[in-house]
C-alpha cells in the first residue's frame, strides 16, 4: 500500500476519490475537487515529495471535460493527483506557491491546453513553446483542435526578463548554435564577464509529438517515442511500451527485460563517454575528447554488429524488443568491454592528474543540492548535487531488481561532479552489462500485445541515461490513443542550469551546458 | 605530459588499417570526397549545420564524422560556427513552424553559390513526424535543397556518401 496515498486519503477524507491506473509501477491514482487541489501540494510538499510531472487532458470524448493531473513520488512511489476542469471555467488552482519546477508545467498546459492556472506566484503567463507569432487561441493539445493545420502567423512580442545598470549588457545566443547541436535561445544578462542572469527561451524543436501519438496506433506509437530525443531512443521507447504494457496487462517474456536492460545500459554508456568526451574539449582538452568520441565509436559498431543499428533504434517495441542476441554476441560483448574499460582507466588517470582540467571543472557551475532538490532536478545532474534518485533503483524492472545498479551520489555540485557521476556510471554500466550477460534467461523475446480497453489509464517510469523518464497514456472511447504525456528529464533540469551559471563567467557557459547537456527535442516535444 | 604521450602512440592512427568493410568504404568514399572537395572547393568545403527541428538522432552521426574513425577533416571538411563562411548547409528536420525563420534567416546570411543538403528521413520528407501545425516536414518546403540524404539516422558513412554525390555530380 502506497504511503503517499495514505496522506492524501487520510487527510482529505471522502473528497479523495480513488482512481484507475495500470502500470507496472507502484502508483495510485486520486481524484479532488480543483478546489482542494493545491492543498494536496501542501501536504505532499511536508511529506518530502517531489513534484515529477504536471499534466493537462481534454476527456471531451469520453463525456467528460478538461482534467490536470500532478504525479508526486517519494522514493519511487508515485501518485497521481488528479482534479476535473469544466469547459466553461477552464481554470486550475497553480501549484507554483508550493512547486518552483510547476511554473514552467502550467506555462506548458496554458499555452498547448488554453487552461489558465490561477494564484500563479509569479504570475507569469508568458506563452511557453508556443510561440508569440502563433494565433492565442491555438491550444494544440485539445481535441476541436485540427493538428493538420497549417499555423499563421500573427504578430507578437516576447517580454524578456531585462537587467538595466551601469555596465550591464545583453548577450543573446541562438537559436541557431556554433557547434553541431540542438536550436534554442539563451539570454545572458552580464556585468564584465560574470553573468547576472541567464533566461532560456526553448521550444524551437516542437514538433507536436503529443498531438501525433493521438492519430497513430499504439504500435507506431513505439516509433515516434524512439524520435522523441534521438540520444535516448532506447529509453523513451522503452517507457512508452512499459505505460503500454502496463495499459494492456502484457507480460515481456523475461528475457525481453533483459535485453532491454542491456540496451539501456549500451544506450547510458555511449551517452556518457561522449558527454565525458565534449566535457574534456570545452575545456579545450582535444586530446580526451577524440579518445572518448573513439570509445564512444566502439559501443556504436558493435550495437550495429550485433543489433543491427548503431543507436538501436526500434529494438524496443510494445511486448518485447524485436532483435535478440547473437549467439556470439555475450562473447563479443565482453570482448569489447574488457577493452574498453582497460582504455577507459587509462584515460581516467590522465584525466584526474591534469591540474589545467581540474581548474575549469571544479568549482564550475554550482547547482546547490538544495536548489537541486526545489527544482525537482533528476538524473546525473541531481545525483552531482547530492540527490540519491535513480529509478533503476527505487522503482525497479527486471532485472534492476536483481542485479542492483551502484547509487552514485557526489556533494560537490560542480561540472566536475556532474562528469564524474558519469565516469562512475560508466564503470558500473560495463559491469551490469556484464552480469546480465552471464545471467540472460532464455526463450521468447516479444509478447502478444492486446488492444487497451477504452478510458484507461497507463503509467511508466525508466531511469534513462539523463533521468528519470515518464509516460502516463490514456485510451479513448475505441481504445485509442487519447493522450500520451511525455516527461524527459531536460524539462525539470534546463531549470537547474539557468541556476547553475549564475555567477560564472560567460566563457565557462558552454563548459556548464556540456555537462547538464539537456535535450531540446525532449523538452520541446 | 608522458602519460599523454604514450596514450597517443600506443593508440596510433585509429582510422587504420582497413580490414573491416565499413572502414574500407570510409577510405574508398572519402579518398573521392578529397579529390572532389579539391577539385570544386580550392580543397575545402565548409558546412554549417542547421537543426531545424531534428529528434537529434542525426546531430550524433554528424558530430560522429568528425570522431577520430571517420575523421571527416582530413577530406578537407570543416564545419564552421558562422553560415557567412559556409559553401554548405547541412539541415535536418522536419523543420518545425518554429525554426521555419530561423532556417529562412541561415538560408540567406549563406553567400551564393551555396548548397543545400537535407539530411535525414525527416530532413527528406518530414519522416514520422509528418506535416502538422507544428511539422512544416522536409527541408525542401522551406529553402531550396539540392541533395538528400535518407536514413535513421544516416550513418557517418552515409553521410559522407551523400555529399560526395551531391558536389561530383555537380559539373565543374
């Protein structure tokens, strides 16, 4: 029995309704009256909870109005609270006086749902990924909403935060960037070279991934979650089939499981060695970063050799993974990690003894635990700043919950600790690997999936290698897809970086972005 | 400093030897690449990369062709920070409504003659995200595009394919 739910059903009595949801998580879900919804904040806030994820729906075609949910979690259990909006008062009580990431949540749910949140703290309604030139009423996200349409532009102005003094000044960066990543925006305010201010402007990648799932099958859904973040295919992909899983009451075979925990694991190393890598070269290290992106490389062609694609995309699908391992694979496989990680050492070593490295990583971009906690950061970047979350640990799948991966915490808060989570997390990967390997059951890899059945709810957590990962799925009145909500971990933790600069230098910027290096195209969606 | 040093001399030269077939092809592809890029760029073609929308499954094959294996330097291509020095664009997509400017406004701080390659499945036709209110999809209903290369993602080696078909079969 879920304690979160406890709170909440003991405190509130009759008014909390106890509600549907499938999953192979532990998670509960809660209906209140929107009255009493931010009052369920406060008491999961004195609880410890964390708010995860933040959510709008239109039931229209179910026979029902507009609904907002907020999925809580202490220690890996998760709750759901979730209270109805009516069509004529599309309004919601906000959480921002008790939630600081709900901000940037309920700019989200006003501007794709058209649902205002009221009691904002910082009343702020500015548009959030939609745009200025996009028409006000196009809220995307509810079902009278045509997704084929063509947007016309309609003239508008963004109201930036602004910093006025002697000395200060403007550096506005993207959305086109230097090097070969993702578009975004960034606003610094700058007094000299220390930045006073950093205002991320985001949602250039939109491409309505959210609207698309609602005219896909759940199959291809499988499809367009792998293209969610390209870097994380494995791990997006991997939550959506486990919501899914859970919608339908499918079973993996459990060596279905296992695959997708070695995939996962080759998806978190390839990830961190190259971040490890384009850490190493943003502080001018060219050296470490051409001979991580060559580890990097490794792991890339043997995915292809054996799986047939280099970031094994579409391995993952509903009820299994579609490619199983070559009967030489577990050799090849220990082949290529033995000498990886002996290459790995080496590299370590000249990594740790090089003062110039040390002076740019340490003391960089602080983001205090206490911050880290506020903002609800996850994943590597709240493990830096001395947050104990991992979902492989605290809400487990087979086979995390036999062959337990190593917490890596650190207190230091800084790039430094932020790449060497990842350098610990590397080592641990090559030896989970290797356990699953010896330890691979056999038989099928893929399970019969059967239809969802209408007006159901499923939910899913993966640890992927930036955090923790959330899919919450909803069937309509034929089974279909009537919502997919999609949390990466970018859109909690680009929070933690606009906090972490401030005070650094602008030339350090890219350094602290490298070693957060969010997804725009997660964030966006 | 020896420890550096050593690193580097025990790793060698990673791009050889060629048993395998995907390097071989590197090299073959590559060693056309070089002589093209010679020939049609005074020996060198500089690209500026433009998401303007991706997944950014293509972003990490593009930077892997600058990893020591593929090594797209030594054909003699750069990629630069700045579209004024470009003789390329390298774009992926599908372009969403939201970077339609942004493209637009890369397309022309380029200076002509320049080209266009649209990478990706999504580059190429908007892929599984299609056209919608926030998909304007392939790279070609927004600017001008003079090759495509389809994949998910393109490999490296595709990748280096595809622009050496594009600028050999363009007359001198």
């Amino acid at each position: 029995m879920s304690a979160m739910r406890d709170i909440i059903t003991t405190h509130f009595g009759a008014d909390a309704v106890p509600g549907a949801v499938l999953s192979p998580v532990t998670v509960s879900a809660l209906h209140l009256p929107r009255e009493r919804f931010e009052e369920a904040a406060s008491v999961l806030k004195k609880a410890g909870a964390r708010l995860a994820a933040h959510w709008a729906v239109d039931e229209t075609l179910l026979g029902r109005a507009f609904a907002v949910y907020a999925c809580y979690v202490v220690a890996g259990d998760y709750l759901l609270v979730r209270c109805a909006v009516p069509l004529d008062d599309p309004t919601f009580p906000s959480l921002t006086k008790k939630y600081i990431p709900a901000f940037r949540f309920e700019r989200q749910i006003e501007s794709l749902m058209g649902l205002v949140p009221t009691g904002h703290v910082h009343s702020d309604h500015r548009p959030w990924i939609k745009f200025e030139d996009w028409p006000a009423d196009a809220w995307p996200l509810r079902k009278g909403f045509d997704g084929a349409q063509k947007l016309p532009r309609v003239p508008g102005e963004y109201p930036w935060a602004r910093a006025t003094g002697e000395g200060v000044y403007e550096i506005p960066v993207g959305p086109v960037h230097a090097g070969i990543i993702e578009p975004g925006h960034f606003r610094f305010q700058a007094m000299g070279e220390d930045i006073i201010n950093l205002e991320e402007r985001l949602g250039y990648v939109h491409k309505g991934i959210e609207k698309r799932f609602e005219s896909l099958s759940w199959e291809d859904g499988a499809r367009l979650a792998g293209r969610v973040s390209g870097d994380s295919t494995v791990a997006h992909a991997l939550t959506y089939c486990r919501a899914l899983e859970g919608l339908c009451g499918c079973q993996p075979p459990p060596r279905a499981h296992w695959l997708r925990a070695l995939f996962l694991e080759r998806e978190r190393l390839a990830n961190h060695l190259g971040d490890i890598a384009a850490i190493a070269n943003d502080a001018a290290f060219a050296f470490l970063f051409y001979q991580f992106t060559r580890l990097k490389e490794t792991i890339l062609r043997t995915n292809r050799r054996l799986f047939g694609h280099r970031y094994l995309m579409d391995r993952i699908v509903a009820g299994g993974v579609s490619v199983d391992l070559p009967f030489d694979g577990a050799e090849l496989i220990r082949t290529e990690l033995d000498e990886l990680l002996t290459e790995f050492e080496r590299l370590i070593t000249i990594y740790d003894l090089s003062p110039s490295l040390e002076d740019r990583l340490r003391t960089t971009g602080i983001l205090k635990a206490e911050l880290a906690r506020d903002l609800g950061t996850v994943g590597f970047v709240a493990r830096a700043s001395g947050q104990a979350l991992d979902c492989r640990i605290q809400a487990p799948f087979p086979p995390y919950d036999q062959i337990r991966p190593r917490l890596v915490v650190l207190d230091s808060c800084d790039v430094h600790a932020r790449a060497w989570v990842r350098i610990e997390e590397v080592r641990d990967s090559c030896r989970l690997i290797r356990e699953f390997l010896t330890r691979l059951p056999s038989g099928d890899i893929k399970s019969t999936l059967q239809q969802p059945t209408p007006d159901s709810c499923g939910f899913a957590v993966v640890e992927g290698w930036r955090g923790e990962i959330i899919y919450w799925l909803q069937s309509g009145p034929s089974g279909e897809i009537n919502r997919c909500m999609i949390r990466d971990p970018s859109s909690v933790n680009w929070l933690g970086l606009e906090q972490a600069v401030l005070g650094n230098i602008v030339p350090d910027f890219p350094l602290c972005n490298k070693s957060f290096n969010q997804s725009y195209s997660g964030h966006d969606l | 400093m020896l420890r550096i040093l050593h690193q580097i001399f025990r790793t060698g030269v990673v791009t050889e030897p060629l048993t395998d077939e995907v390097e071989a092809e590197v090299v073959m592809v590559g060693a056309r690449l070089e002589e093209a890029i010679r020939r049609r760029f005074s020996r060198s073609l500089v690209i500026r990369q433009v998401d303007a929308g991706s997944c950014n499954g293509c972003e990490l094959e593009i930077i892997a062709m600058n990893n020591p294996v593929y090594n797209c330097e030594r054909f003699g291509i750069h990629f630069t920070a700045s579209p004024r020095f470009a003789d390329m664009l390298l774009v992926t997509g599908p372009v969403s409504h939201n970077m339609e400017i942004a493209l637009k406004r890369t397309y022309d701080a380029t200076p002509d003659p320049k080209l266009v390659v649209a990478v990706g499945d999504c580059g190429c036709n908007g892929g599984i995200f299609g056209e919608s209110y926030a998909s304007l999809g392939g790279v070609g209903s927004v600017i001008p595009v003079d090759a495509c290369i389809p994949g998910c993602p393109p490999s490296p080696v595709d990748l280096l394919n595809g622009i050496l078909a594009l600028i050999d079969g363009q007359r001198v």
